[in-house]
C-alpha cells in the first residue's frame, strides 16, 4: 500500500537558502559545526577533544537532515524529555468548598427603563385628540361581552323537559308448519362389467370396460389375481461381492473406502437407473444410490471402517445383496450382476383360476 506525501505547509513560507536546505537545517548545521569548532580551540585531551566534536557535528546533521517515522530528530528529543519529567501518575482529590446554601444569595441589579420626560402627558392629550367617529363599537364592546355571557348561561340554565320511552309492543310470533319432503333413495341398478387387468411389476392395474344395462340383475364376479406366492415373499439372499475390473468407471477410485462398480443383467448388459442402498451391520442405509446410462455408480465420500451390504432394485430383474467389508483401503470396483428376470402375466376374467407366471 503506497504511502501519501506529507502535506508541507502552506499558510507560512520558509525562506530556502541553497536546493532545499531552509534557513532552520542550515543554522542547525551550522551550530553542530561551531560547537565543534569551540571545542577543537580547547586545550582538552584529544582523546576526548575529537569524539566531542565528531558527537555535535553529527548531531546537527541528523538535526537537519535525518528525520526519524516522517519527524524530524529535533521533535523526538523534544517528545523525550518532555515524557521523562512529565508526570505519569495523577491522583483525584475532592476540594472541600463552601456549601451553596451558606452563601447569599446575589442579586442581579434591574435596568432602570428610561422614561422621557412627560411621556404620560403626551400620550394622554394624543388620546383626546383622536376622533371619535366609528368608535362607538370598540367603546361599547364590554356591554356585548357581557350579554353574550349572559345568553350562554340563559341555556344552560333552562331546564330539559325529559324524554318518556317509547314501548314498542312485538309481534305475536305465528305457528307455521314446515313440511319437509321425503327424502328418495336412489335405486341401485346392477350393471354387468368385465375387467383385464393389465400387470406391471408385481401391482397389477384394472381396466375397466363397460358394457349396456341388462334388464335382469347379474352378480358382479369377484375378481381375485393369483399371483405365485413365491413373488409376495421378500426374501434376498446375500453373496460376497464381486470384484472386477471390467467393472470400474472412467475414473478409477483414488479415494480410501469409497464404492464403485457396475449394475448388470443375467446376460451382462448394462442397466441403467438400478436404484442401490449400502447399509451397515446394524440395517442401516448410509448411502443411496442410482445407475447411469453405462450402469456406473459411485460415492464420493468415504465410508467408515466396518462391514456393508448392498441391496439392487430394478424393475424386472431379481438381485442378491452384495456384503463387503471397509478397512481403511481402496475398494477394487464391484460387479453386480442380476439373479432373474421377472415377468408377470395378467390374470383373465374368464379364467381366474390361471395364475400369473413369474420366469427365473
């Protein structure tokens, strides 16, 4: 950060002797090199003589010439003794002084008005001489004030006649018969319907198709879906996991305990957004994730220390949970690869005894 110049006086004007020396720096100068010059005329030792004068000759060229922080040296000698001899520890002590309630009170002297001379007889024969004409309201105007007031309190005084209630007699309130309409039940008209269901997943979706009314009344069918029960069941079974390199993203893992890997088919094609969950020991997800269009996933965070599982859900496919373990280590990438492929055929109206197949 750049420094800003001085500002050089500029309401007084320094007399300059030679370039930039002023007056004061030459008789600085000047004085260093006559005391100096005094002591060298002394009969002193030179052993003392010539350090005394090399002593005052330097000192008025530092005077001059050798400011210290932006002051001259002169203020800074100033600045020293006067901190040595100034005192550094004040102490406070309470005067006693005389109470305000012993004293007298003084009294301030009034100005004496200056009254010229026979003031009130001017001003009195200037009043007569004034005409009276259109002064016959202003002479009277007491009298007005006083029947004004008088008419004020002529209303105030005047009694109020006071004001009798009016009685209001009600209505005789008329018995009126309010006769409120039965309420008809709609009749419910059976209507013969017939479903498809059309499966997607393991939750099957009912389309409905109507069809027109018949006269008679026809049962509607039960409509039961017969799924293997083997589907119902949430059973995943466990494996260790798979290392593969074939499986590893463009960017192998640098990073200690972080996962990476592929999603695959029975066949070994890629699946994209496989849905993954790492848990740990205790059941519990710490990390969630989903596979990209070439069936990579990843984490960026490191896990901690201990052992994980990996649960894959894929629509259609059936996986096992993938078990691996962290110690501190880069994870080589893992291949999951999935168990079956799921399809679910709708069950018919006509045939409901025929369950739907499941192929693994």
């Amino acid at each position: 950060m750049e420094q800003h110049p001085i500002p050089q006086q500029i309401s007084s004007y320094q007399f300059r002797l030679v370039g930039d020396m002023t007056l004061k720096q030459f008789f600085q100068v000047a004085g260093g090199a006559l005391i100096s010059l005094l002591i060298y005329s002394t009969n002193i030792y030179p052993i003392i003589k010539w350090p005394l004068m090399i002593f005052f000759a330097a000192l008025g060229a530092a005077l001059a010439f050798l400011p210290f922080e932006e002051r001259p040296l002169s203020k800074w000698i100033f600045a020293f003794f006067k901190s040595i001899y100034s005192p550094t520890a004040y102490f406070w002590k309470k005067e006693e002084g005389a109470l305000n309630f012993f004293q007298e009170e003084t009294v301030m002297p009034k100005d004496e008005s200056i009254i010229a001379p026979h003031g009130e007889v001017m001003l009195e024969s200037y009043l007569k001489e004034l005409p009276s004409q259109g002064m016959g309201f202003l002479s009277n105007l007491e009298g007005y004030e006083k029947t004004f007031l008088g008419k004020i309190k002529d209303m105030f005084a005047s009694s109020v006649a006071p004001i009798k209630p009016t009685v209001v007699e009600e209505p005789k309130k008329e018995n009126i018969t309010i006769v409120i309409p039965k309420v008809i039940k709609p009749v419910e008209i059976p209507v013969n319907k017939s479903f498809s269901i059309a499966s997607k997943g393991f939750r099957p979706k009912i389309v409905i198709e109507e069809r027109p009314v018949q006269e008679e009344s026809i049962k509607e069918k039960d409509i039961t879906t017969n799924i293997n029960p083997i589907l119902s069941e949430n059973v995943i079974s466990s494996q260790q996991a798979q290392f593969s390199l074939e499986a590893a993203p463009p960017n192998p893992p640098s990073i200690p305990n972080t996962v990476v890997g592929q999603v695959m088919d029975p066949k070994g094609k890629i699946v994209e957004g496989a849905i993954l969950e790492i848990r740990d020991a205790a059941g519990r997800p710490v990390r969630a994730l989903r596979s990209n269009k070439v069936g990579h996933f990843m984490i960026v965070t490191s896990l901690q220390n201990g052992s994980y599982e990996i649960i894959t859900e894929k629509e259609g496919l059936v996986f096992d949970s993938v078990t691996f373990e962290t110690t501190g280590e880069i994870i080589p990438p893992i291949a999951i690869k999935a168990k079956a492929v799921v399809e679910i055929q709708p069950v018919l109206p006509n045939n409901p005894n025929l369950p739907s197949t499941a192929q693994f």
